[in-house]
C-alpha cells in the first residue's frame, strides 16, 4: 500500500510527529532530506506546528515545542476507540501520558503513552484525518520497530492491548526479533531485544523509505546531521540519521 484513503485498522502504526525546539531549521532539514512541502497550522498555545507533506498528502507533522526529554518522533497506532484501547494501555501495565483528548488541529482524538517498558508511543482515532496518506515509498513512513533491553515484558503488552500475535524472524538468525501481526496476519513492525548495553532505554524507531541511502545520508550531513554507515541487510540498505536537533531515525532503500 502506498496511498492511504481510509483510517487504517486497529493496531496499525498509522501517523508521526515531530517536535522540536528548532522549528524552522527542522522543516529546512527534512524538506531537504525527502523533499516534503510544508502546510502551516494554526498556533497552539503558541507553539507553531506545520503538517508534511508529500506530492501534496499528509505523512508526518512537525511541532514546536520546548525541550521535553524522550520526545523525538513519536508513532502513533490507529484505534477505532480512542477511550477503549488507553484502558487497556493502563491494565496491561503501561502509563498514559497525555489525554485521550479531541484534537481539532490534527483531525484526531489522540493520546500519548507509555508501554511496560517505558517506551512512548501515540493513539490515533481518525476523524478528518485518517493519518499519513502516502506510505511505503520515497519520503514516507515505512517501518516502526521497538527497541529494547527488555523485550519479553514488551511482547505481553502489545499482545494484550492490540491482540497481536508474534512470529520469530527466522530472516536475522542471533537476533532476538518477533514480528508483531494484527488479528488479519498483517505485519505492522517488530520488537527487538537488544542489550541493555546498546540500547539502555526502549524506544520506537522510526524508519523512512528513501530511493537512495547513500545520496540521503549524503544530504543529511550536508544539512547539519549525522549518519551512521550505509550497510545492507536482508531488506536493504540502510542507515540510522541524527538531526540537528538530535532526533534519530533511520532511512533504507528497499530491495
């Protein structure tokens, strides 16, 4: 799927923002990495936000905000009830941070939280927006992946709030790697277990699909980041990008 129409099933990774302190070299960093044009929205307690968009369709917003720890790129999952899914985001274990609250600006019901293992992630209900419209191409969203040191207690949640069921990846053999699967079978991203040495924190990692690791990396430095090396994997070529304002995520070219 590459044009999204309607709101995405329950479970599915299905908007992203970014807030930043730095909001106008933000927008000039990403329009430069994936070519994204920017719409502005109205200001909200005087933060400025703008809503990303390629070939003239939503797929990320950009927010000004202050300097808030662990708040980099956040996912957000769709869920066809707001309410509902953050009660079950407090009884499998994990913490709601911000609502459910009706979000005229974004078109949404949304709330943020956190799982068992401390790792944040977002609610979307659609209302007039459904979420990113592109996905799965050149300058869009195109993976979300959990890293953790701790990735059992990860596992039980997200089974119990969304009804996944988990699949080994038999792809990365001595890698500690489950896919996460909606009722339907659909794969929406994975857990990895890392060590607690690598990755002392859990986070979703945000990935964009790109036509050209090498060229984006190039561009991504030229604009004031940093990269690490492209290298391949099974799926790709890929490579873990840090902003100027020191949000990571990672950009692959496809095979």
């Amino acid at each position: 799927m590459s044009h999204v129409t309607t709101a995405q099933p329950d479970g599915t990774p299905t908007w992203i923002d970014l807030r930043v302190t730095e909001f106008d070299r933000a927008l000039e960093f990403y329009g430069a990495l994936f070519g994204w044009e920017y719409s502005a929205e109205p200001p909200t307690a005087g933060e400025r936000s703008a809503t990303c968009l390629l070939h003239g369709k939503p797929v990320a917003a950009i927010t000004q905000a202050a300097a808030t720890p662990g708040f980099g790129w956040t996912m957000y999952f769709a869920t066809p009830d707001c309410d509902g899914t953050a009660k079950r985001i407090t009884e499998a274990g994990g913490t709601l941070l911000q609502g459910p609250e009706d979000v005229t600006a974004q078109g949404a019901r949304t709330a943020i939280a956190e799982d068992s293992v401390g790792a944040r992630f977002g609610l979307w209900q659609a209302r007039t927006r459904i979420g990113c419209e592109i996905v799965n191409e050149p300058g869009s969203l195109v993976r979300n992946d959990l890293l953790t040191p701790t990735p059992e207690p990860a596992r039980a949640f997200y089974s119990a709030v969304f009804d996944y069921t988990l699949d080994l990846n038999k792809d990365l053999p001595g890698m500690d790697f489950t896919f996460l699967r909606r009722p339907d079978g659909h794969e929406i991203g994975g857990i990895f277990g890392t060590p607690a040495a690598s990755t002392p924190t859990s986070n979703w990692a945000t990935t964009f699909e790109v036509a050209d690791t090498d060229e984006v990396v190039r561009r991504a430095t030229a604009s004031g980041g940093t990269s690490t090396t492209p290298e391949d994997i099974p799926y790709g070529r890929i490579a873990t990008i840090t902003d100027p304002s020191s949000n990571e995520f990672s950009v692959i070219t496809r095979l």
